[in-house]
C-alpha cells in the first residue's frame, strides 16, 4: 500500500545509494567516461558503474553516447598502446 493515498500516475521508484553516487559523479565530471567514473568512484568497479549507468538510462537521468563496444576504454587518446578509435565513438554520459 502506497503512503500517499492518490501516487503520481508514472512515479518511479527513489534512487538507490549507488545510483545517487553514479548520478552525482556524472554532474559533478560533466561528462565523463567509464574510466573517469571509476577513477571518482573507485570503491565501485567498473562493471558496477555500468550496471548502475545502465539503470540511470533506463530511468531517463543519464545519456550516453558512443559506441558500446568501447564502453570499458575510455579516451585512448595519448595511449600508444591502446586502439585509436574515432571521437565519436568514445562513450561518454550526460545527464539529462
């Protein structure tokens, strides 16, 4: 039974503790990569921040962009070793 005896047609569910991180690391880098995130958050691995990312997509707070394939890369740029891939292609999230 809902606390509130009319609930907002549509309401979602609150953010859990992890989703506030995640969410609040984005706004704070601005728009940053999976690397960055797990950079800022590093209790959490970067598996975790996808999962979480992911969650935040599905609930319209974030947006990425880039390829997926990529997802775990970053911004090679600067890294010899790393594959060169295209700006376009980097992922990186925004929030909306």
């Amino acid at each position: 039974m809902s606390a509130h005896p009319n609930p907002p047609r549509g309401a979602t569910r609150r953010l859990t503790a992890h989703q506030v991180a995640v969410l609040a690391a984005v706004e704070r880098l601005g728009n940053p990569t999976v690397p960055d995130l797990a950079w800022e958050l590093d209790a959490m691995r970067p598996s975790e921040i996808v999962r979480v990312l992911d969650a935040l997509e599905r609930k319209e707070k974030v947006v990425g962009s880039g390829c997926r394939f990529w997802i775990y890369l970053g911004d090679p740029t600067g890294i010899p070793e790393a594959p060169q891939i295209p700006s376009e292609n980097i992922v990186r999230y925004r929030t909306i």
